[in-house]
C-alpha cells in the first residue's frame, strides 16, 4: 500500500515561453524540476513503511526584501532538493540534471548536515537518484 503522500503527475502541464503563443513542455526546459517529480512519485509509491519525505521550496528568484523575509524565517540557501526521515535518520539528496553543478552554499550546507549526523548524497538524474534510496533502504523491493 503507497504511502499517505502526495502523488503528482509524472507530465508536466505546458506553459507558455518565448515568442508568441508558442508552447514548450516544463520537462524539456526545466529538467531539473521533472527529475524531481519523478523521484518523488517513487519515493510516494515505494517508499518503506513510517517514511517522511518533503521538497523544502527553497529555489526561485525573490526581490531582496522576500530573501530577507525568508532569511529571517530561518530559510537556509543550499538545503538538498529531498529532505527524507526513516526510523530516526535524516537523509538529504541533492537532484542534478545531466549538468548540474552544487553552488558553494550547497557544499556548505551538505558538510553541516554530515557534520549534524545526516546523510547526504547527489544524484544526477533519475537511475542515481533511485540507486541512492536503495542504498540508504528507503524503498519497498530494491536491493542496495
């Protein structure tokens, strides 16, 4: 039985870009953003009994007064895309598309939360990223 999570939609609605009333779909210009949604629908479907599993929106551009709204919040810049709780660990992965880079607060934040006792990893792409939950046990029928 899948979870009590969220399922979303594995397509992407379209959305206007560019010049006139032409359309392109999210996932061929946000790529990042369908790899997302794809790990999470796993995570919803086959994620191990007692699982928490959220997406901290961090991302997007803001003006310099919501940054320091959020900030003041206690919204921390480089937070790893899937925050995943199992049995009492922490887990955070970082999703990257085929060239995805960490920022420098990703590499610092990812160091903080090793050196909190959490377990981080990045994936780039959807086979890494199923790979990884299997290695920390996170799914139902995968073998590390």
């Amino acid at each position: 039985m899948p979870n009590a999570l969220p399922v979303y939609p594995t397509t992407a609605a379209p959305v206007k870009r560019g010049r006139g009333d032409r359309l392109l779909s999210d996932r061929r210009h946000r790529p990042e953003q369908a790899l997302h949604r794809a790990v999470f629908e796993h995570i919803c479907w086959r994620g191990r009994a007692g699982t928490f599993a959220f997406h901290p929106a961090n991302g997007g551009a803001r003006s310099g007064i919501e940054a320091a709204i959020m900030k003041g919040f206690g919204v921390v810049a480089g937070v790893p895309d899937l925050i995943i709780i199992h049995n009492g660990r922490v887990f955070g992965l970082e999703l990257k598309a085929a060239n995805g880079r960490l920022s420098p607060a990703q590499r610092d934040v990812h160091e903080r939360l090793r050196a909190a006792g959490a377990e981080v990893a990045v994936a780039v792409g959807l086979d890494e990223a199923l790979q990884q939950l299997a290695d920390w046990q996170l799914l139902r029928g995968a073998q590390p």
